[in-house]
C-alpha cells in the first residue's frame, strides 16, 4: 500500500525532529499535498494510526491540507494556479506549461510536547 510507505518515510521525518528537540511527543502534524503528488489524502488518513503506532506520534492529530497547482507558461513565462485535470496558463491559455508546485507532499509544520518526560515512552 503505497500511502502506509508515504505515512512511515514521513514518520521518519516528524521523529528525527522529536529527537533534535528532545519531544516527548508529537501532538500535532501538519501536511501539504498537492493534487499532482499521487497522494490521497483520505487513504493517508487511514494509513496514519498504522504507521504511527508505537510512535512519537503515535496520538498525533493529523491535519492534511491541500496544495495549490502551479505552472509557469513556457510561453509568456505567466505563473498560475491551474486545475489537475487543465494545466494551462492562467494568463495566455498556452497548454505548454511546466508545474512548478502541487506535485509535491510537504511536511509543514510538527508541533512537539517538550514538557517534562514523566511518561516513559513505551
Ligand atoms: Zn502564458
């Protein structure tokens, strides 16, 4: 299941931010993801508890927030927001565009528990 690998390389990513800081635990992350990146991200909902136990993040609020497109016209160099299914240029019409955001998942923000570790974490 291609979303479970996405959830575990980002857990690998949100606990070696845990570990720098010294967090307990990690209570909050916060994704972009765009619609080109070939994630959805209701199947990454679901994958998240799988992949998140046993870890920092284990109760962590998941909160997944869509990306916009982007191109830039490789004709009069215009960037735009286009729709998925329509890379266009939002300014000329021009189909010949290059996507410069939205095919990319970005981790955007991890909001880490640094209060006393009286819990062992098991
Ligand atoms: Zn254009």
């Amino acid at each position: 299941m291609h979303e479970l690998s996405v959830c575990l390389s980002l857990l690998q990513q949100v606990d070696a931010i845990a570990r720098e800081r010294g967090a307990a635990r990690v209570t909050r992350i916060e994704l972009k993801v765009g619609p080109l990146s070939g994630v959805e991200a209701d199947l990454l909902r679901n994958a998240y508890p799988l992949a998140a136990a046993g870890t920092v993040a284990e109760h962590a609020e998941l909160q997944i927030s869509e990306a916009p497109i982007k191109v830039r016209c490789n004709t009069c160099g215009a960037e735009s927001e286009a729709q998925a299914n329509r890379l266009l240029c939002g300014s000329c019409g021009d189909f010949r565009t290059t996507v410069v955001s939205g095919d990319e998942m970005i981790l955007q923000s991890v909001e880490l528990d640094t209060g006393p570790a009286a819990q062992p974490a098991d």
